[in-house]
C-alpha cells in the first residue's frame, strides 16, 4: 500500500536532517571560544595584581595565564582545522604561540626566583 503512506513522514524526515546538520561542528564557533578566552586571560588571568604601585608575579599567577593561553590556543588551531583559513587567524595563532612560549619561560623563571633563598 504504497498511497497510503503517512503524509508527516516526509517532513520528518527534512526536520532530522536539518536538525543533524544544524549540529555540525563550525570553524566561527572555536574561533570565538579561542578569542573569549585569550580576552578573559587578558583581562584577568594575565593582568598582573597590582598592590601600592608594585606588580607582584608568583607562578601560580603565571600558570593560570598559561592554562588559559593554551586553552584559547587550542580553540584557535580547531578554528583552523575546520576550515577558518585567512591571514588574520594565522597572525593571531602565530602570536598566541608566541605568548605561550613566552608564558612558559616566564613559569620556569618565577618558579626558581620564588625557590632561592
């Protein structure tokens, strides 16, 4: 019985695809996670405590900015993966990376000042 199929399975059918690849993972979606982190480093994880005028830097400091870095690196690099190719996200990587190794060294260093007698 061929006509007498339901006449709603069709549009079933079109609302499970369209739901399905409304689900697909986006490039633009890691981009912005990437840059909403890299902001909330900036904006709290990497500012440095100031008290009376002086910075202090501890390495724990460090190592929450490093941890959040990271995290925004990898979102970047999905980005990428997933197709969000032009010269801006692969500035914006190049200098993230950057930073990172930056961060990195700075960890080692805080970390043998704050273990010298």
């Amino acid at each position: 019985m061929i006509g007498s199929r339901p006449t709603w399975v069709p549009s079933l059918l079109l609302l499970a695809t369209l739901s399905v690849g409304g689900c697909k993972e986006s490039g633009n979606d890691y981009l912005t996670e990437g840059l909403r982190l890299l902001g909330e480093a900036e904006r709290g994880d990497c500012k440095p405590d100031v008290r009376a005028g002086q910075a202090t830097i501890n390495s724990a400091k460090v190592s929450q900015c490093l941890d959040k870095t990271k995290a925004a690196l990898e979102q970047l690099h999905k980005a990428r993966e997933l197709g969000v190719q032009n010269k801006e996200i692969d500035d914006l990587i190049a200098k993230t990376e950057a930073e990172v190794s930056n961060l990195e060294t700075m960890l080692k260093m805080v970390g043998r000042m704050q273990h010298e007698p």
